[in-house]
C-alpha cells in the first residue's frame, strides 16, 4: 500500500512540476487580461504562485526523497545483516 502511495504521489508530483514549467508559456504575462480570472488573479505574481508554487514544492520533494533512497541505498550493511 505503501508503494501504490508512493507511485501516485510521484505521478501527481511530477504532472505538478510539469504544469508550472509550462505555465508562464501558457498565459501572455504582458496582457493581464489573459490571467485576471485565473486562481490567484488579478496579479500576476498571485497567478504564477498558485499555479506554479505547488510544482516547485514537488520537485524539492521529490529531490530529498531521491537523495534519502540513495544514501540508505548506497550505505553498508551494518552487523547481522
């Protein structure tokens, strides 16, 4: 059950990471009447963080989770294993 958790926060990470890369190419930043209804308008500083903020904290979590799979992978067996 664990891993199925796992597998689908991944995917979900990743489609969030994937959407704020895109995002900025999506909404014309120079015409705030492309963005002034979206969640987080009428700004656009509110727009690129509810849009693109939960993609950022997916990656840095992603990226520790990496790194700690990594080290207890990489670490030696310690006695009686």
């Amino acid at each position: 059950m664990k891993r199925a958790l796992g597998a689908v926060g991944i995917v979900v990470g990743f489609y969030l990471i994937v959407r704020a890369l895109v995002e900025p190419f999506v909404i014309d930043m120079t015409d705030p009447a492309t963005y002034r209804q979206d969640w987080g308008g009428p700004s656009l500083a509110g727009v690129l963080l509810v849009h693109c903020g939960p993609g950022v904290v997916s990656a840095v979590l992603i990226g520790r989770a990496v790194r700690t799979w990594r080290r207890r992978r990489a670490a030696p067996a310690g006695p009686g294993s």
